[in-house]
C-alpha cells in the first residue's frame, strides 16, 4: 500500500512505537523499540512534524489531552491505532540473517469464518519466504519470531496457530537446497 503521506505514516508509526512500548514486557525488547523510534524521530523535519500533527488533529487520527501541568499530549485514536497498525502491516518485512541451524515452523488451523486472517497469514509467510511443507505448515530457517507475532495479534489468531523451533527435522537436506543453506 503506497502511503497517502510519508510523514504521517511515519508519525503514526512512532507513536504506536510508544504504545507498544508500554506493552512490552521484555526488556530487550523496550531498548530495541527505544533505539528505533529514537533514531527515526531525530529524521524528521520540526516544522513539518508541527503541520503534519495539526493535519492528523484534524483528521482525528490524533487526540490532544490537556496535562496538569499545562503541557500538551498527543495521544492515538482509535482510528489512528487502526491506521498505524495497517501501515505496520503492509511493511513488515523478515531480515534474513546467518542461519543458526534452526528452524521456525508455523501451523495452523483457522476456521473458514477468519479466512481473510488465515489468507492474510498465508500470504505474508509466502511473502518472507517461509516453505509450505504441507497445506497450514510453514517451516523458515530465519528468526522471524516477532513479526508472527504481530501478524496472529493483527488478525487475532492466537488460538489457532501455534510456532515452534525446531533443532532437526528429517528432510532437512531438502529444506537447505531450497533456502540455499548448502
């Protein structure tokens, strides 16, 4: 999906990078999202940031809160939170890395009334590359932990699908001639 406006794209971005913040139960995780939304926030422009905010007020993709203290905060609506998810989405990429010999198996086993989630999911593991061993399974040598993660969160498919790493699986030959492992 092309963004209708970089800036605001990645606006939206970096405010819903502050509220997975606060979701984040893991340490490492929150200085990775530190760093990340650290760095990006320094690209950007403070004039334009002030009209894009005013153009996203307006929008009402934003909400402005009064603080105690007179100071002003922005928060995401909720039709912002939608909107910065869906971008979210329509970026996500795997960073393939050196392969640690393990490998990543997704399965799952959605019903026909989530069917636009379970097409969504099937279509993005084909997207990072992820091996179809058999229709619903997907094995992938790469880390890629955190963005399956967000994608069963987007759709809400939790309960239907299940991930594992695996340390050996018996065509293992196979799946390293396909990845180019070997």
């Amino acid at each position: 999906m092309p963004a209708e406006n970089p800036l605001r794209e990645k606006i939206l971005l970096l405010l819903m990078g502050g509220l997975s913040l606060g979701f984040s139960y893991s340490l490492h995780r929150q200085w990775r999202i530190i760093k990340e939304v650290g760095r990006e926030w320094r690209k950007i422009n403070e004039r334009e940031l002030h009209l894009e905010i005013r153009r996203l007020y307006q929008s009402r993709l934003l909400e402005r809160k009064e603080n105690v203290d007179g100071s002003f905060t922005f928060v995401l609506t909720d039709k912002g939170k939608t909107k910065a998810i869906t971008y979210r989405f329509d970026e996500i990429r795997v960073k393939s890395k050196d392969w640690d010999g393990k490998w990543r198996i997704v399965v799952f086993d959605i019903p026909e009334k989530l069917r636009r989630g379970r097409d969504a999911l099937r279509n993005k593991l084909k997207e990072f590359g992820f091996y179809e061993l058999q229709k619903s399974v997907f094995v992938f040598p790469y880390q890629c932990e955190d963005e399956i993660d967000f994608i069963i969160e987007f759709f809400n498919l939790r309960r239907y699908t299940r991930m594992g790493l695996l340390e050996k699986i018996d065509n293992d030959l196979h799946l390293k001639k396909i990845f180019k492992l070997v």
